[in-house]
C-alpha cells in the first residue's frame, strides 16, 4: 500500500478522522467521525483522557484507518493568532529569541507556552508573518491521550494553516477567504495562493440546520427567516473580510469557500454574500479527495474537509 497521510480533530462532540494518499490529488483511503461523551472534550482541549483515548480507538476499528502516525489539528480559541513583525534572522536564531520577544504579548509566561511563526513577508530586513502560541500543558495533554490510543504525534498543526494550504488547491493564484463553521467555533481564513496571510477564530455557538429551520417557523411561519445567530455570524465574518480589505496591505478577496457542517445552515451563505460583491462556494471533501469509498454522509463532507487540510500539513 502506499504511503498515506492521518489526520486527527478533536471536537467537543466528536473525534474525527481521515486517511488519505499522497500525491498531486490525493485519494480518500479511510475517514470516520465517533462521538465523544458530554464532557470528555472541550475546544480541542482533552478533559477526559480516557474516554477520548477510547473513542479514537474506536474511530480507528470502525473507520478501517491503518496509519499510526498522525498529524493533530488544533482550533482552540485558547490558541493566539496573531501578526507580528521582527528582525529578519535565520529560523534557528528566529526560534530561541521569540520567547523573550513576544513574552508580553501571551496569556501565560513564555516557558509554558508552545511557539511558532509563519513568516509571510520581509522588507528592510524586517520580516512579518503569524505568530501563533499554545498553551503546553494542553498541548501535551493532547499528544499523551493519542498515544494512549496507540497512535504517535507526528506535527501539531493549526486548523486555519490547514485551511490556508486548501485555498491553494481549490483557487491556486488567487485571494480567498476560507470559512469553516464548527458547532462552537468558527474558522476565517484570508490565503493568498495558500499561504495564510490573516487568520481569526471566532467562538460562536450556531444551531444545527434542522434546529434553524424550526425556529425560523415559529417566529414567523417563513422558513426563510434568518436565525439570529446565523445573522451574527455572517455579519461577523463579513466585518473580517471587509477588514483585511481595507488595511493598506490588504488586497480584494475573490471568494469564499465555505465549510464545517455549520455551512449547511439556512440563510448562512445568501447572508454571507450580502455587502460583499465575491461568490460563495461550498467546499466539501469530494473537492479535496478523489472518494473511492462509500458515499460519505453530506455533513462529515463538510466537517472533513478541515481535517483533510489538517492531513496535508505533513506533506507541506
């Protein structure tokens, strides 16, 4: 067989899963989604390591996925992205002086913290890029309950990064902003031919579609009404794209790929388009992956496709 590619998402509600080959096109080998008990999990942090350690177990078992080794995707809102510019340095010297440099800009001291910085620009031997800061203690929480269920921790990557390198695949060359919409926490990317130039994480609880579509009959006997929350969201989404537009290094965004089981929500992408002159486009793993599998259901094609990013991180 060969070589394949894991990646692993830790939600609130579930754990979830894809295997995919290599290569210019990659092929969906295996993928699969086990639910977690309430409590288990929380905003990819582990609160119960045994009960997540089982149900990855299980996630393997029943998904038929036979790689051991993974790459972990993180989305925490817990976890900072932000811009930063320094001193333009080799990456080596770049790593040890970061902590004393961004001491002041993070939530807990530099030494529990996990860094890095993707670098986007240099001029006047400034270099500018993301910073990006995790807490270690959850981090480390989270590689010990995967090996716990058998399984080694090849790369910690952050789900928007993943996100960033789909936008290089589904619009090569061109500006877009990626949207994956979680049930807690909502991802917007803006990629410049893949390489993520502003990133920010939204915590915001959205109602399943079904749940939007009765509520939306209540208040007004039209199911075309628009849930608040979905309004908010949108509304929210649309200020960070209008955002980036209007900094000085900011450039046009030609669209929107919209993904997350959050994409199927009523109202969700009429909304998003209002204001913006840019196409929304669903993004869902048949669009990633040639699938030779069975049928996947419609809401995990649009869940995996976060995960599917978050696979080709060891391959970037």
């Amino acid at each position: 067989m060969a070589r394949t590619l894991v990646g692993l998402e830790i939600t609130e509600e579930s754990v979830r899963a894809v295997e995919i080959t290599t290569g210019r096109m990659p092929k969906l080998v295996a993928s699969g989604e086990v639910a977690l008990p309430p409590g288990a999990a929380k905003d990819s942090e582990v609160l119960d390591v045994d009960a997540v350690a089982v149900a990855i177990r299980q996630l393997w078992s029943r998904a038929g996925i036979k790689g051991r080794r993974v790459v972990l995707g993180i989305g925490s809102r817990r976890v900072l992205v932000r811009e930063y510019t320094t001193q333009a340095m080799r990456p080596e010297l770049l790593r040890q002086a970061l902590p004393f440099q961004v001491q002041d800009l993070l939530p807990v001291p530099a030494h529990q913290a996990v860094l890095d910085f993707f670098p986007v620009s240099e001029h006047d031997g400034q270099v500018t890029g993301l910073l990006v800061a995790a807490v270690a203690e959850t981090v480390e929480q989270l590689v010990a309950t995967l090996a716990k269920a058998g399984l080694r921790t090849d790369l910690v990557d952050l789900v928007p990064f993943g996100l960033a390198r789909l936008a290089g695949r589904l619009s090569p060359g061109e500006s877009v902003a990626m949207v994956h919409v979680g049930d807690h926490t909502t991802h917007v990317v803006i990629a410049v031919d893949g390489v993520p130039r502003f990133v920010r994480v939204i915590p915001i609880d959205v109602p399943t579609a079904a749940t939007a579509l009765r509520a939306a009959a209540e208040r007004t006997d039209a199911p075309a009404a628009l849930d608040p929350v979905v309004a908010d969201l949108a509304h929210r989404v649309r200020s960070t794209i209008a955002f980036y537009g209007d900094r000085p290094d900011g450039t046009s965004i030609s669209g929107i790929h919209l993904s997350g089981a959050g994409a199927a929500l009523p109202g969700l992408r009429s909304a998003l388009v209002g204001g913006l002159d840019i196409t929304v486009h669903e993004a869902t793993l048949g669009d990633l992956v040639a699938l030779e599998q069975a049928q996947v259901p419609s809401e995990s094609a649009l869940n995996l496709v976060s995960t599917v990013g978050v696979a080709l991180g060891e391959a970037a």
